[in-house]
C-alpha cells in the first residue's frame, strides 16, 4: 500500500474537496483525483460520492477512514523512530502507567539517564500496568516500572525505591473518626493499595471521584475539598502552603518501585549499565 495514496485519502475525506486537498497537499487537483482512483482500484471499491460541491464518504470510505489514519500515524513513527537512532549509540524504551509517569522522582530520574547518557536515545511509553508484562512479551518496551511485580516467567527485577502515600485534607487538624462526612477521592494505585485502603474503615464509602491519575486527584481536592491518598512529593508543596493537612495519626503507606525486564531482552546490557549509573529512585 502506498502511503501516499492513504495521506492523500484522509486529506480528502477532512476537506470534502478535492481542490482544497490539492492545495494543502501541494499538488494539482488532477493528481489528487488519479490517486484516489488508484487507492479506489486497489480496494476494489468507491470510496467518495462525488457531486458539485458536495464530496461524501462512501460506507467503504467510512470503514477505511480509521485504518488510514492508523496507518500514517504508524509510518510516521516508524520514520522517526529510525532516523532518530541513527543518532544514538543505544535505544531503550520504558514503559509505566501514566500515573507513575506522573511521579516527580521518576521525571527527575529519567533527567538524571539523559545527562548520564547523552548519547542514548530514551522512549517513555503509556502502558497501563494489566499490560506491562504483555507489552514485554511483545517487545513493544524494553523495560517497565511498576510497584507490583507480574508472575511472568524469565522476569527480571531491581529494586529503585519506595514511594509514599499520605492521607490528606483540606481540613486543618483532623481526626480520621471525623472525616466521614468528607468527599473521599480515590487514586487507584493498583490492588496492593487497595488492600491496603480497604483496612481503614474509615474509608470505606463511595468515592466522588475514581481516578488514575495524580494531577486529577489533587486539582480536584484542592478545589473542591475532601480527603485522599496522594503522594508524598505531589503534595508537599501544599502541605508547606496549608493548603492542605495531614490526617491526624494516620501512617503513610510504603510501595516500592521496580524496574523490570526480561532475561532474553537483548537490551540487558544496557539494563545493566543503567542499573549500575542510575539504580536508584527517590520518589517520596
């Protein structure tokens, strides 16, 4: 399949007119017309009712459009991803959720791989963590960071740090006994904090909010009060502020952080050295 035929099929079907996808395209109308009746004899099938004015996706055209457009995002990547090793002595993708991407420590230790290793080429990839091992399987990320390790065979593990959950509210001196009445916002941490959760009575009432990201969590409690488990370092500031307290006599919950590949990844090597120059996370 010729890209170009693809490109030129999404360009029409945005501008519902040919001339218009010409000049965005930087080709004559003409041109614009002949590839679509290419890409239309290769699939054997119209993929545009043409009338004055008037330039319509066929159902065919419809059912193409979302496969198209996958297509060229996935060439483009390709494009990038090959001319930008070409740069780079070494390539290592990670892979975490995106609430752990969230994490300070984690931003500040991926810094910390970039200056150590100016000439490596680093991909952070969104992987929710049910996929993590998948992911690894398929070799789609090099390495993944998680706080609970998944039973896979050939798993690779190392130990970068702890991080801490601490119960806060916008409330000033609260007793847990008291918070009842609170909005409780629930930052979905996976299914060790959840049991962890479950253990304070407390707690245990409909969330106003269910979430799995950090940054949804505080905004929403700062503006509109309540109680919840937030990092450590996300909430410091406020907590320096007043904007927001420690629950009286209640501990912060410890998680590690792993980082974990495969024994069969050929990028063990360069695992290794990445442990040895940067084993370590402080991540609150």
């Amino acid at each position: 399949m010729d890209i170009q035929l693809l490109r030129t099929f999404i360009e029409v079907s945005k501008t519902r007119h040919f001339g218009h996808a010409a000049d965005n395209l930087y080709l004559t109308q003409s041109a614009v017309s002949f590839r679509i009746r290419q890409l239309e004899t290769q699939l054997g099938t119209a993929l545009f009712i043409r009338q004055r004015n008037n330039v319509r996706l066929t159902e065919a055209g419809e059912r193409l459009f979302p496969y198209a457009e996958t297509m060229l995002q996935t060439w483009q990547r390709a494009q990038h991803d090959v001319s930008a090793i070409q740069a780079a002595s070494a390539q290592l993708t990670f892979g975490a959720s995106p609430m752990l991407w969230e994490l300070d420590g984690v931003s500040a230790w991926i810094n910390q791989i970039g200056a150590d290793h100016t000439d490596w080429l680093l991909r952070a990839e969104s992987t929710p963590r049910q996929l993590l091992a998948h992911h690894l399987i398929e070799k789609r990320i090099d390495a993944g960071l998680t706080s609970e390790l998944p039973k896979l065979e050939g798993l690779q593990s190392h130990h970068l740090g702890n991080y801490q959950l601490q119960l806060v509210s916008h409330v000033a001196h609260l007793h847990l006994d008291k918070s009842d009445e609170l909005p409780l916002i629930y930052l979905d941490w996976g299914t060790q904090f959840a049991s962890a959760q479950s253990q304070i009575a407390q707690l245990q009432r409909p969330p106003v909010l269910h979430t799995q990201s950090c940054h949804l969590a505080l905004n929403y409690l700062l503006t509109h009060g309540g109680i919840a488990f937030l990092p450590s370092l996300a909430i410091q500031q406020y907590l320096d502020s007043k904007r927001l307290h420690l629950v009286d006599k209640v501990q912060a919950l410890t998680h590690p952080l792993h980082l974990i590949w495969l024994t069969n990844n050929d990028k063990s090597n360069l695992i290794s050295q990445l442990i040895e120059s940067n084993g370590q996370l402080y991540a609150g």
